[in-house]
C-alpha cells in the first residue's frame, strides 16, 4: 500500500484527505508545517508528499528545496489556495502543481499518476 | 532585455598551491597588480553588463576586500550592481556541490532578479571579451544556451569539455575531457573546447538546474546540464575569435606552470594580451604608491646601477642598485644593491636585499629576502624550504622567513 505523507497547516484540510486518500487505498500520515515534515520525512519513508505552500515555521517553497537534497527519491505535489506561485522557480521542482478544491479529483489523477510512474521506475 | 552575469568565484585552484594557500583562486594576482577575477569583471563592465554576482565559497576574504575596494564602482541607484553572495546554505546546508548546484543554490537571488538572459562566467580565466557579441550570436540562433569554444590542440582533449558542432555552429555532441576527442571539420588536429562560460535563457536554465538537483549527478555544468541540454534544446558553439576584443587569448591558469607562462605572455613586445588597450581597461584595486624610482646605489658603499630591463614594474617599485631583468613586480618591491632578479614574479611589498640573486621565482606578498641568499640556483636545497614545481619554479609563500 503506498503511503502519502499530507503536510497542511488547516486541520480540516489534513483530515479531509486523510478520510478521502484512506477510502482510495492510501496509508496517509500527516504533518502541520514544513518543519515536522522534514522532522518524519525518514521515519515515515512516504512514498509521496501532499504540500501546502502557505504554512507557519516552514512554508511549502523552502521546505520543497530541503526535500530535494534530503530525499531526492520522494515524489512532490504541491498544493495550494493560489495558482500564484506557479511563476516561483522553486515550484517547479514539484512532480506536480494542483490547486486546492473540495472536490480532490484532479488529486487524485496526479496521486496515481505520480505513484503508477514511480512504480514503473526501477 | 534584462542580462545578469553571475561569476563563479568558488574554485579551490589546488594547483596553484600555495599562492591559494590563503586565497581563493580568482583572489590570486596576476599580471603585476590585478587579481584573475579582474579579467572576467572587467569584460561584464565593458561589456554593458553590469548586474553582476560573484559567487564565492572557500578562503574569500581576501577576494571579498579585493571586490569591496576595488569594485564599487557601478551606482546601485541606477540599477546596476556587483554583489558578493557567499556561500548561504540557503536552500542547502553543504558547500556547493559543483559548479550547476553553486548557481542552482542561488535560484531565490535570480527569482528576484528575474532576467531574460544569465551569463555563467568562470572567476578564474585571462581574456577579454566583448560579451554584447556573444549575446547577439545567442539571440541569432534563438539559442537556449550558447557556449563560447575555442580552438584547441588535439592533444590537450584531457583539460577541456570538447564540443561537436554542425555547420551551423550547433553543438550536436559534448565530452568532458575525452581522451579520443570529436575533432573539428575539415581539421583533423584540432578540438572545439569549451571555455566554460555560458548564456542561459532564465527558464530552461532554471528547469535543468532543478532537474539536475532531483539527480545524484556530479552538478556540474561542463559533466551534466550541457549533455542533458544539448538533447533536448537549442545548444550552440560560439567562436571565441568572433568575441575577443584584440588577438584572441585565454588562459585558464590552473596550475604554477601555466601562472608563469602567462604572466610571462604579457613581457612580449606586441603580447597576444594586451594591457595597454585604452578601449578596453582592466580595472583593479590599487592603492596610492609613489612613482617607480629606479638609481643607483650609494657611491659610498659601492657603486652599482639600478636596472630594469623587459620588465613590468609597477608603482612604488624600489629599485636601488639591483638588477631586474624578465619579470613582474606588483607595487612597492625594493631590489637593493648588487641585487639580481631574473625571470620571476615577484608580489607587493617584496624586499630583495643586497646581493640577493633571484630566478624562475614566484615570491608571494611581503616575503623578505635576505642578504646574499641565492633562490633558484639550487632547487634541491630551496624543495627543502620551498614550493618547487616539477618544471623547475620556486614559490615562496607569505609569511615565510628566509
């Protein structure tokens, strides 16, 4: 089973996909900021990251960059109220740039997308 | 069109040890009173390009004060810049990784700036080069990256990342130092090689760079963004000569060897490099020194005339009865009586004391060499104290006492 790591700092938000990601076969393990993402990132080993861009102590942008020298082998989504970042160079280090809707069907394409390539992948 | 130069300082130049003992490799000086980045520095002002960055990293301080004193000449206020970013760990904790990582570590700084064009230049080459033509070229070909290539021995592949190009200049395949190298078109004893200095499109630099940090590549642009690049963009060698403002010339002078010989280049009568070119000046940082006073020694002591012959001296040069023939001395070196140099190098604030005798020497900074001593007579005796180089230079570092 493969497992989603879910770092948002809106606790309805982290619980809306824990409920909506568990029904759809994921293991889903959570985080509030930047930081604890970082701080579980090697005990939780997710298989992909669900990342909220506007966080306290550790925004999504400088959290991705630390990701990416930590743990180049975990897959990113970003996700977020605004499309605005998408012009931020950072963001293009993500698998994929969705924008935040209750209905996470557009999600949930790019979560089995990401997670179909990355099993493919040697 | 909107065109930063960002400069990479960050270069550890081992093999120029021990003149990078105490300083990074651009930092080393070069050509009597300039340091190596000056070259590089002063091409972008020339050039027009004057939104510049000097990436640094190991030993800066002296680079830094070099930059800091010598370089605050563009007004901030109109736009125009040179600032020193070390090495912040912003995004990273680790030193850079290589020469990609170094400008992929700074991808906040060009976010900010948001430029059309980013001109990669290397901190730590000798040539001057008019980059308004190299940009004219990239834009041409409607380029995403062109690459400045220079025409090269076949025998020196193993230094040099060598480009394969078409017809119409586009490279179609890159080998960092092959040992059977591409050779050119029609010119079977000849490489393209890449001087190691680029102009990247913002975007599709930005987005190799990001790919190549999601890798376990070496980050480097010669190993790894040029291939991956040349696959799927537009990648394109332009000749150095249809560049270069005078002969073309360039050095990289990575080791002792070749620090000598090029120091030595600008002896000649009509040198290939040319210093005194009023259109094109090389700025530095220089202080105030007294003009060059070249006498004789005291009669009462003895009589000897004070000369200097193919020689470059440079403000506040002393010299009082000794004779120096064939080398460089920076600012304020004393030569006394009887003294003799020949074919060296000799940095600031050098004192030769009487009698001394001096050859195929390079003496760093404020060493003072004592009376009667004989340096590069003997190279066994002076590998016991000094640097020798296989080729048969003494270095003496600062700080050392004869």
């Amino acid at each position: 089973m493969a497992k989603i790591l879910v770092v948002d700092d809106e606790e309805h938000i982290r619980l809306l996909y824990k409920q909506e990601l568990t029904e759809e076969g994921y293991e889903v393990t959570l985080a509030t900021n930047g930081k604890e993402c970082l701080e579980i990132i090697d005990a939780e080993n997710p298989d992909l990251i669900i990342l909220d861009i506007r966080m306290p102590v550790m925004d999504g942008i400088e959290t991705l960059g630390r990701i990416i020298n930590k743990r180049k082998d975990i897959p990113v989504i970003l996700n977020t109220a605004y499309s605005s970042y998408k012009d931020d160079f950072m963001t293009w280090a993500a698998e994929a740039y969705v924008v935040k809707s209750y209905d996470l069907s557009e999600l949930k394409i790019k979560i089995q997308e990401i997670i179909s390539r990355k099993k493919g992948s040697p | 069109m909107k065109i930063i130069a960002m400069i990479l300082a960050g270069g550890k130049g081992e093999r120029l040890y021990p003149l990078t003992r105490d300083r990074a490799k651009p930092a080393v000086p070069f050509g009597a009173i300039y340091r190596i980045i000056d070259f590089s520095l002063s091409n972008c002002v020339n050039s027009g390009i004057r939104r510049i960055y000097v990436l640094t990293q190991y030993k800066s301080l002296s680079l830094n004060r070099h930059i800091q004193l010598g370089w605050n000449i563009l007004p901030n206020k109109l736009g125009e810049f040179i600032n020193v970013i070390s090495a912040q760990q912003r995004i990273d904790e680790h030193w850079y990784r290589g020469t990609a990582d170094a400008v992929f570590q700074n991808i906040y700084t060009l976010e900010q700036e948001r430029p059309d064009l980013v001109l990669i230049l290397a901190g730590d080459h000798v040539y001057k080069m008019d980059y308004r033509k190299l940009i004219q070229f990239h834009l041409e070909k409607k380029a995403d990256l062109t690459i400045p290539v220079i025409e090269m021995e076949k025998g020196s592949s193993k230094e040099f990342g060598v480009v394969e190009a078409d017809a119409d200049c586009r490279i179609i395949g890159f080998t960092e130092k092959p040992v059977k190298p591409k050779t050119v078109l029609g010119k079977p004893e000849s490489i393209l090689a890449s001087m190691g200095i680029y102009v990247f499109n913002t975007q599709p630099m930005v987005r190799r760079l990001i790919e190549d940090a999601k890798t376990d590549s070496q980050h480097d642009f010669g190993m790894n963004i040029v291939p991956s690049m040349i696959r799927s963009d537009r990648v394109f060698a332009f000749p150095f000569e249809e560049g270069s403002r005078g002969k073309p010339y360039w050095k990289d002078v990575g080791t002792i060897d070749a620090y000598f010989a090029a120091n030595m280049d600008l002896l000649a009568p009509e040198p290939a490099f040319d210093l005194f070119d009023r259109g094109w000046p090389i700025y530095t940082h220089e202080e105030s020194h007294p003009p060059v006073k070249i006498i004789l020694s005291d009669k009462e002591v003895g009589k000897s005339d004070g000369i200097a012959l193919n020689s470059i001296i440079s403000g506040g040069c002393e010299i009082r009865g000794g004779r120096v023939e064939n080398s460089l001395l920076s600012p304020a070196v004393r030569v006394e009586m009887d003294a003799k140099v020949n074919n060296s190098i000799l940095l600031n604030e050098v004192k030769v004391s009487r009698g001394a005798q001096i050859r195929h020497a390079i003496i760093d900074k404020g060493v003072e060499i004592s009376e009667g001593m004989k340096i590069g007579f003997n190279l066994k005796e002076d590998a016991k104290k000094f640097t020798v180089t296989e080729s048969g230079f003494v270095v003496i570092p600062r700080w050392i006492r004869t």
